[in-house]
C-alpha cells in the first residue's frame, strides 16, 4: 500500500521528501562557520550544555580555519565518491549556533555557500533563543532564490531535563521559535534526544506527543551517546544508573513506538545518531553503522505491521 505522504516505506522519509523538493537526491555539505553559542560565552551560560562535543558530528574536512568555500569545495569532493547520483547540494551549517552573530556576518556566510556551484539552498542548525526577528527577515528575503531550512536543537520538552542538561533555554522558548520560523514561511526541523538522565521512556513519549503539535517540516531522533570528556560523562561514570541507554534491541523497538505515535506530516530524517566510538564513554553499538539500524528499524515496523503515525491523534 501506498501510505499518505506518497510511497510504500512505512515512514515518512527525507529522501522522499527531497526526491518532492528537488526531483532526486541532494546531499547535505557541513559546515564550521567558526560560531560560538550564547549558551557558551556568558549570555545565557558557560560551558555549553552537558553532553556537547561538536566535534564529534564534524567531517574531516570541517574546520573553521577553512572558508565557506574551501569546505564545500572538499565537502563536495568527500561526498562525490559515494553518491554519484546526487542532483546538488545543501550548505549544512552545523557546527555550534549558526544564527549567532551579527546580521552583516551572517548575510557573508550565507550568501557565500549559496553562490558556490552546486549548492541549492542552506540547512542552518541553531538554538531556539538565538533566533529574532531580523535573523528571520534576512532568511525570508534568502529563500526566495533558494531552500532554506532552519534546525532547533529541541533534545527535550520538558523543563526540569532542559535544566539538568544545562540547555539554558525552556520548552516555551523553543514553542515561539518554531511557530515563528513556519510563520515566516520556512522549512523548520527539530532534533530529540531519547535517554536523557531522568526521562523515562512515557517522558520520552510525551515529547514526540508535544513536537507532534508543532508546525515542523522534519525532525531528528538520536539515542543518547556519552560522550569522553564532557560534563555528562562524569554524571555518568558517578551514577551510571540515573541513565538509560539504550541497547540495540530494545532502541529498535522504542523508535518504533515514537514512529507510530509520530505526527505523519512530520518528515523523519534520522532515527538515530552514529560517532566513531573513539568518542564515547560506552558505545552499546559497537561500530554498528547508521545504514543497518535503519534497516532493523524498517523491518521491526514491518513485523509489527505498523507505520508513521497509526496511534497519533490530531487535537485539531
């Protein structure tokens, strides 16, 4: 059968999603741009929020020594080898909060990816309290001649967690951003951590139920990874069971219990984070691959006869 958003996987997939945006597969370049975060440098807390290694998520070529250019000339290069079939190209500003800094700077930095050949539009990660008004203009005035999409780092709905793990921002602040972003008529996506310390599984649930509400074009579901080095590592290794990660059988079948409840409308992009091990603290995983998962995730969904969105239920 072929299930609301237009094909036969039981989820409602990003590569469909591009193949309705631009006629096939468009690859994603990261970026470091260099940005910092007001969660880093005093404005609204230092040190960052308590699981963060930016490192970790950044391709070879990523650096901010490099110019815009020069990562997405061997950005592009990176990724020819492996999908040869790709139609074009999005700038992913990844690294840190990429709408932090002045409006001149970032008008630079995006006009600079967007004339570099190839590159169809910008995917821009951020925070919910580092976006305004003219940040939204400038973004509003950029998609008339390109895609753009803005990406919240949401982790949790709930308040207390988003304490815990020092996010220094509420659940409130992120409801504004996105119901801004989508008034401004632009693609906005949400990325979720399951398995943060103190979430219970009906915790996690309930913040799939509340991202389900919002006007989202996407989101990203990741297990939680402690990474070396960091604040939640030493949370971890002094109370290892105030958390919950997650092994690969029973994540497999939790993420199948958010896809059901999931909004359909919501477009999945990942369900689940993958980092070389070298990062980690524990790596339940092993050097599983990001591809398999999927693949396990996909079949659970057909054993289980189940799809994106059965149990959910609009309020509307």
């Amino acid at each position: 059968m072929n299930y609301p958003w237009g094909d036969k996987r039981r989820f409602n997939s990003y590569t469909a999603y591009f193949q309705r945006q631009f006629g096939g597969r468009v690859q994603k370049i990261s970026i470091d741009a260099g940005f910092t975060c007001p969660n880093r440098d005093g404005t609204n807390g230092v040190g960052g929020c308590t699981y963060c290694v930016n490192d970790a998520f950044n391709p070879s070529y990523c650096h901010p020594t490099k110019s815009v250019t020069q990562q997405l000339q061997e950005g592009v290069e990176f990724h020819k080898k492996r999908y040869r079939r790709s139609k074009g190209y999005l700038a992913y500003f990844q690294a840190y909060t990429n709408t932090y800094a002045n409006i001149s700077k970032l008008q630079h930095l995006y006009e600079e990816a967007l004339s570099f050949e190839g590159i169809l539009g910008l995917v821009i990660g951020t925070r919910p309290d580092a976006v305004n008004e003219e940040v939204l203009d400038l973004l509003k005035k950029l998609c008339h001649k390109a895609y753009i999409m803005v990406e919240y780092g949401v982790e949790s709905v709930h308040d207390k967690t988003l304490k815990r793990i020092h996010r220094g921002h509420t659940f409130a602040c992120v409801v504004e951003a996105i119901t801004k972003t989508a008034q401004a008529g632009l693609p906005c996506g949400a990325h979720l951590i399951f398995g943060l310390p103190g979430e219970t599984e009906s915790m996690m649930l309930d913040s799939v139920s509340e991202i389900s509400k919002l006007p989202l074009t996407t989101v990203k579901f990741h297990q939680l990874q402690i990474f070396k080095n960091t604040v939640m590592a030493k949370e971890y290794l002094e109370n290892p069971e105030f958390f919950q990660l997650f092994d690969l059988d029973e994540y497999v079948d939790f993420i199948c219990d958010v896809t059901e409840s999931l909004n359909p409308n919501i477009v999945i992009e990942r369900f689940a984070g993958e980092v070389p091990p070298r990062y980690l603290v524990s790596a339940p995983w092993g050097e599983l691959r990001y591809d398999s998962v999927l693949q396990y995730i996909e079949n659970n969904l057909e054993k289980r006869n189940t799809f994106q969105g059965k149990y959910f239920r609009s309020s509307m």
